[in-house]
C-alpha cells in the first residue's frame, strides 16, 4: 500500500495561474511534476500506483475555511468523481486567527475529516506561541492529525517561525498530539531537525526536491528517525511520486521499514484499513 500524507491541489481554472506564481516566488528554482489539478494528481497516482494521497489545502485567510470545507467534503463525497472519493484523503484548514477556530475544528472533526494542513508562513504565525498550543491542544482533544509545513519556505524570505526547535516544543507541550513536521521535520533545516527531532516520537514526512536528495543531514534522519515514524510525501506536484519513492528506497532500509514508510504508518496514523488498487 503506498500513501502519500502531503500534495496540492488548486482548482481546474486556477491551477495554471497559482503553479506559474508559485513557481516564480521561488526565482525558478523549482519546476512541477504535475499540472496541480485534482485530475492531474489522479493520473500521476496512477501511473505510479499510489493508493491514497493526503490533499492539503491552506487558508491563507480566516474566511476562506468554509470554502476548504466544502470542496474537501465534496472530494470526499463523490462530487469531483468516483477516483477522488476513492484515493484522495482531503485535509482541511483552519487559519490559526480565525476568531471561530475552535469553533471550526470542532466542525471539521464532527465532518469527519481526518486532519487539517498548517502553514506558518501562509498564515503569519509561529508554531510554538502560546495560540497555537492552545490550537494544538484543540486538534489533539478532537482527534485531528496536524500536517505542518516545517523549516524554510522556498517562496519567503527566511523567517523562523515553524523550525525544528519549535516542533520540537509542540510536541512537549501537547504531548498525545498527532503531528506530521513536513520536509523531514524543516525543509533546508535539516541539522537541526537531527539535532532537535532525530529519534523523538514526532511524524516527519519525507517530502525534499531533487537538489537535497543528497543532503547528508536529510539522509541521516531518513536513516536514523524511527522507521515507524517516517511517512512517505512528495508535496506533488513539486515532485513526482516516482522521484520521491527513488528517495526513501535510497536510504538503505529493510524491505520492511520501506513498506511502513511509504504506506503502513499512515494507513495506521489515518486509519485506513485497505489499499485502493487502481
Ligand atoms: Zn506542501
């Protein structure tokens, strides 16, 4: 079984625009693997034979949660086609300023959706401040899997908002959360997530672009973090679910550790209990 717990998505008459502004905000230094449609995913999922992907969409803004909400539920219900409903994992987003957000996890709890994406650049906040714990103690007590982007943002100047150290402190402060640190715990931040992460019970995800599949510290926590977990992302479409398997098999696991990797943990974190052949 192969899940990946982290791609994106835009609407069909957006797509193009978003991927062109995205991939211009980072000076050209990354190119997309896919067109970033629903469609587009579902024919890269197929071709490389992945079951589930976690769709994480991201309110920049605190009204755009109910707009997330829907188009989530509408992936999840069918409304956007039987292959949507049946290998897409739609996440939702509640902004951390949003003056209802407890309001709305509750919502996006009782929706029956299984997480929500963070995104400390996109929603102006730092990760370990006192709101966000609070947010934090919110998902945990309604038992929603936090995905957060972690380390540098490719696309802003360098603030350090969502680094290791902080996930590191999350992860003491609401002990029992259910926390995915992207990037291997902070994209191009990799010493001091080996530093601050390596070995803790904290889920990292594997997405890193093609540049850093050599980076000696990115390659020792996907080495040495505990295998169980280690969940298998791409952030497609800024890389193909081809190149991202190619990165987790080059670490030199078992066979079984690989498994658990790159579908078994996050069947097992998300609760899902079959694979979905195409
Ligand atoms: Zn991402």
């Amino acid at each position: 079984m192969l899940i990946d717990v982290h791609v994106h998505t835009f609407p069909d008459d957006l797509a193009a625009r978003a991927l062109k502004k995205l991939v211009e905000k980072t000076g050209n230094f990354i190119a997309p693997a896919g067109d970033g449609t629903n469609a587009g995913l579902l024919d890269a999922m197929r071709r490389d034979g992945i079951d589930y992907a976690v769709v994480c969409p991201i309110a920049t803004k605190p009204a755009q949660f109910d707009g997330i909400l829907t188009e989530a539920l509408a992936i999840r219900d069918g409304a956007r086609g039987a292959a949507a409903a049946l290998h897409l994992v739609p996440f939702a987003s509640v902004h951390p300023e949003d003056a209802a957000r407890f309001a709305h996890l509750a919502r996006v709890a009782e929706s029956g959706l299984r997480g929500i994406k963070l995104h400390p650049y996109y929603q102006g906040c730092v990760l370990d401040a006192p709101p966000l714990l609070e947010y934090f103690r919110c998902c945990r007590d309604l038992d929603l899997t936090v995905q957060c982007h972690c380390g540098f943002d490719i696309g802003f100047p360098f603030e350090p908002v969502c680094g290791p150290e902080r996930v590191a402190r999350v992860m003491r402060e609401v002990p029992g959360l259910r926390f995915i640190a992207a990037h291997l715990g902070g994209w191009r931040q990799w010493g001091g997530a080996a530093e601050h992460l390596l070995g803790k019970d904290v889920y990292l995800d594997t997405a890193v672009l093609l540049p850093h599949f050599g980076d000696g510290d990115a390659r020792r926590i996907l080495r040495e973090h505990p295998a169980d977990r280690l969940l298998f992302a791409t952030d497609w479409p800024w890389l193909g679910f081809g190149e991202g398997m190619r990165f987790v098999r080059s670490a030199g696991l078992t066979p079984g550790q690989e498994k658990a990797i790159l579908g078994l943990n996050a069947a097992q974190l998300l609760g899902i209990t079959a694979p979905a052949p195409w």
